[in-house]
C-alpha cells in the first residue's frame, strides 16, 4: 500500500503478515528480552522488511537499532522510516544522495479513540477535518490526520533529534490530489512539509518524503 505513494528512490517493502523466517541479529534480540510477544512480531517483521528493502540498494544486512527518541539508526549513507499496525508492517529507505528524509505509517482505518482527537489536533484542524468528513464519508479523516502528523514527526525527529508535538504542526489535505501539507510551528530546518496518502477498507497509510538538496 505505501509503496503506491512513495517517489523513485525510495524502496519500499511491506508485509500483512509475520513470516516465520524473519531473524533478528543479537543486538536487536537483546533489546526485546521482556517484551511481550506482539511486540517482539511488530520488532521483528518491520527489521525484515527494512533489511529487504536495503537488499533492494544493495546494503548488507545490518542491525538496525533504536537511536534518539526510538528513531531506527540507518548505514551511513542511508535514511529510512518504519511503521507497523494490526495486519501491516513496512519499511521505506533510500539513500542520502537522492533522500533527506523518509517518515511513514499506517494505522487501521477506524475512528479514533474518543477524546484523542482534542489532544492531536487544533480548532482550525478540527473545522477542516468536519468539512472534509461531509464532503468524502467514506474516509476516517481523524485517523488520516493522526498518521499524517506521526509521518512528519519521523522525518523531524531523526533530523532535528528533538520532539515535535501534535499541536506544533498543522496539516491541511487535498482530497483531489490525495496529498497533504503540514506547517511546522516551531523554528527548525522545514516550515512546511508535503506528503500523500492513500486509504483502503482496512487501512491508512501516509508518506513523506524530502528530496535531498
């Protein structure tokens, strides 16, 4: 599913399930020692898809650890963004000499919990979001704004190494193009960025991607 909303460059591997021979390396098993198994699954199946998709490029497998604030660290020479939820792991990279960033997710396509929206969103959000739900029902627009704004964190965390949180972006989507953009509202290196986003019966998922240079 993400793949149909990633640019060239950037590979993308995803699965709807946890395959059996997916390994991880004893650094990264070391990290999961009192996990609990669904997390051990969702740890272990979005590794695989990473190491594949840098197959894809031609990198070694490697151990793909947690960083500043639980971002994967990548080779040199490489970004790339994780994402898992209930029926759907995936991992996009690319390198660094095409691709600044990569932030991606996927979240079950389903209303969200009551009350959280208030605690993600803003007034103008909100209004927008009412607007595009009576106009397009069949999309969960609170859940495509919580993904949305989860992409752009990824692609500011790993580059900033700070938080970003959910009232310090503000995101707008187009329906007719099926893309998104977020103004940043904090000083740092984006004042905006622009994603897509694609929806399916089950599923959500968002991607944004900035251009190296």
């Amino acid at each position: 599913m993400l793949e149909r909303i990633l640019p060239p460059g950037v590979h993308c591997v995803s699965t709807r399930a946890d395959p059996p021979a997916a390994t991880l390396f004893p650094a990264e098993a070391a990290l999961l020692v009192k996990a609990v198994e669904k997390r051990k699954r969702e740890f272990t199946t979005t590794r695989h898809c990473a190491r594949l998709a840098l197959a894809e490029l031609g990198v070694p497998a490697t151990p793909i650890l947690p960083g500043v604030r639980g971002a994967p660290v990548w080779p040199d020479g490489i970004v790339g963004s994780m994402t898992h939820c209930v029926g759907y792991r995936a991992a996009a990279v690319g390198r660094t000499s095409q691709v600044a960033g990569i932030g991606i997710d996927a979240e079950v396509h389903g209303p969200l919990p009551e009350g959280v929206l208030n605690l993600v969103s803003s007034a103008g959000e909100r209004e927008h979001l009412a607007e595009l739900a009576a106009a397009h029902p069949s999309v969960q627009w609170q859940r495509l704004l919580f993904s949305a704004k989860e992409s752009v964190y990824k692609v500011w965390s790993p580059r900033t190494g700070e938080w970003l949180g959910f009232e310090e972006a503000e995101l707008s989507f187009d329906p007719a193009t099926q893309t998104f953009t977020a103004r940043v509202l904090v000083p740092g290196p984006f004042t905006t960025l622009t994603g897509r986003y694609a929806v399916a019966d089950d599923l959500v998922a968002t991607a944004v991607v900035v251009p190296a240079g």
